[in-house]
C-alpha cells in the first residue's frame, strides 16, 4: 500500500529513494559513512549528505556506481515527471532552488526526446523556456500559464499558432524565448537596485 503523505510529497518520496541508493551502495562497497561524507564534501563543499539537493544526491550515486557500486541511480526525470502537473499550475515550490529548475525539466526533455527532432525545439531550448517561465512568470495560479503564452506568441508564425511546448518548432524559438528573458533581465535589475 502507498503511503498517501508520499503521495503528496513527490519530492520528499524521490529523496527517500536516492537515500537509500546511496547506503546500499556505500554499504555494497564496505565504505564507511564518514568516507562517503567526504564525497559529498567534494560535491558541495560540505561533508553532510542530507545538505545535498537532488541533483547533487544524484552526482554521489554517480561517484558510487564509478567506484564500483553496483547501483540504480533514479533517474532525475522521475521527479521531473512527477513535478510536471505541479508546476504546470505554477507551483515553484517543488523544487528546492532555482538552480534545480533547469537541470530537473531538462532531464524530463531528455527523456520524452531522447533523439533530435528536426524543425522542432530541442531538450534545451525546451528546458530554458520552461524553468524561465517558472521563476520569473510563473505567480502560482491555476490556468493556461505557459500554454497560453506560447499560443499567444507564435498565433502570427509560420506553422503556429502552438501551444504546447512539445510542439514548439525551431522557428518559435526566438518569439518565446526572448521576451522571457527580458523578463528575466528586468526582475534581475529590480531586484539588484
């Protein structure tokens, strides 16, 4: 039976997961605690292993599995996956800083295209959009959001109008991407006077 407080804490369930990853694989490698320690202070500069994020969680399974550890590292898009609905309505949230937006939609990417797609945006520029959108628009209402936003920018486009980011062609790029970064940009000045 599934834990329903899991259930509500998609975040909290992947981090349960990577923990246990982790001490299997530490324990598999006869590796003693302060050891493993002492690679989550090369990760992140600080010898505490419940200090890393997710992603960083992720980097010392990787330095496990390099060391020998024979160990299933959880992918990142499973929590991207399971954060998709959340941040559709807006929920910034769900991630535990901005510097796990980026790396945590472009693994959901990755994994929904994990070949190129000619005349479509790639993983990357899909990924950009989408954490841009989260933290400078994104102001936690349900709604059309970024749907909405990429429909009412590529409306006058060759081949649009689109509005799903997963249809966004190579030529609505620009049409997206620029005006959030000049969001961006703005709230950074705001933000720095």
């Amino acid at each position: 039976m599934t834990n329903p407080a899991r259930q509500k804490n998609p975040e909290k369930s992947f981090y349960l997961w990577q923990n246990k990853v982790i001490h299997k694989a530490r324990n598999a490698l006869c590796m003693d605690l302060d050891d493993c320690r002492e690679l989550a202070r090369q990760i992140s500069g600080k010898p505490s292993i419940s200090s890393l994020n997710i992603g960083q969680r992720w980097q010392l399974i990787e330095m496990l599995k390099s060391k020998g550890a024979n160990a299933y590292n959880p992918p990142l898009s499973k929590i991207a996956n399971s954060q998709a609905s959340i941040n559709d309505s807006g929920a910034r949230g769900a991630y535990e800083s901005p510097q796990d937006i980026y790396p945590l939609r472009l693994a959901y990417w990755e994994k929904r295209f994990p070949k190129p797609r000619p005349g479509f945006a790639d993983n990357k520029q899909l990924a950009w959009i989408e954490a841009l959108w989260i933290l400078d628009f994104s102001d936690g209402r349900a709604g059309k959001g970024l749907r909405g936003f990429i429909y009412r920018q590529t409306r006058n486009l060759e081949q649009g109008p689109v509005s799903d980011l997963a249809f966004l062609r190579s030529n609505h790029v620009d049409a997206v991407l620029l005006p959030l970064k000049e969001k961006a940009r703005k709230k950074l000045r705001q933000k720095n006077k």
